[in-house]
C-alpha cells in the first residue's frame, strides 16, 4: 500500500487527533461536572438518610408508646363507661325527683290560686254589698231632696206669678 498523498494524510492525521484531543476535553469537562454533582448528590442523600433515621426513630417511640398505652385504654374506656353510667342514672334520678317536685308545686300554686280567687271574689262581692248599702240610700235621700228642692221651687215661683202672667191656654196646649 503505497501512500500517494502523503500531506494529505498528515492533515487528516492531524485532524484525528485535534478531534481526539477536543474529544478528551469534553470528556474530563464532564467527568468533572458529573463527579460535582454527584458529590451533591450524596450530601444531600446523606441530609436525606439523617432525618430518615431520625423520623424513623421518632417513629418507633411513637409505636412504643401506642403498644405500651393499648391495655390502658381498655381500662381507661372501661372506667369512663362507668362514669358514665353512674352519671346517667343520677341524672335520671334527679330528673325524676325535680319532676315530682314540680308536679307537687303545680299542684299546690293551683289549691293556692283557687283559693286566693275565692278570697278575691267574696271580697269583690262584700264590697259590692257595703258599696249598695252605703251609696243607694244616699242616692235616693239626695233624690228625695232634690225633688224636694224643685217642688218648693215650683211651688214659691207659682206664689210669686200671678194667673194673669199665664198666657192663654192656647198657647199652652200646641
């Protein structure tokens, strides 16, 4: 094999290894880049892998506390139940016994309210009776008075009159 074009060769020669060495550039360019990041990378998967281990710690206490408070629980409910119970019963029994009570004081504020209006009618019907007893006497005695009054009255004004002041009895009967 025979080279016929030797500059030729050495050119393309040389471009080989500018693109070789470009190529090389790139690579160590991104080796470092890539090997930057990765090292982030693993800070930040470090950050990442402590606070996992510290949730998950802070989990397993949770998970503790829960399993250790599960049979108190049951004792806990079991006791409010109780509570409760005994609570409802004293309520009913108190609202039991206030209701007694009010049907008693219903009972009595009706007797009381009969008895007052009983009280209060005879009264109202004795001072109607002291009220005719004191008042129509008086009323006829000023009746007969003041028929008294207008009698005497007719009677001087018909002496003080002449018959001759009469007028015809025409005029008097219309």
């Amino acid at each position: 094999m025979t080279i016929q074009n030797l500059q030729l060769v050495n050119v393309l020669v040389l471009i080989m290894a500018g693109l070789i060495v470009v190529e090389t550039i790139i690579l160590v360019v991104t080796t470092l880049t890539l090997s930057k990041q990765i090292q982030d990378l693993d800070q930040n998967l470090h950050v990442l892998s402590q606070r996992s281990a510290q949730g998950m710690a802070l989990a397993r206490r949770v998970i503790t506390a829960i399993e250790e408070g599960t049979p108190q629980l049951a004792k806990v409910e079991d006791a409010v139940e109780k509570q409760l119970s005994t609570l409802v019963e004293t309520t009913k029994t108190a609202d039991q016994a206030l209701g007694r009570g009010l049907d008693l004081l219903r009972f009595e504020t009706g007797e009381a309210r009969s008895q007052v209006d009983t009280v209060l009618s005879r009264f109202s019907q004795q001072t109607f009776r002291l009220h005719r007893l004191l008042i129509h006497p008086a009323m006829r005695a000023s009746e007969i008075v003041h028929a008294g009054l207008k009698v005497l009255k007719q009677t001087l004004s018909r002496e003080a009159k002449s018959p001759a002041s009469y007028g015809p009895d025409k005029e008097t009967f219309i």
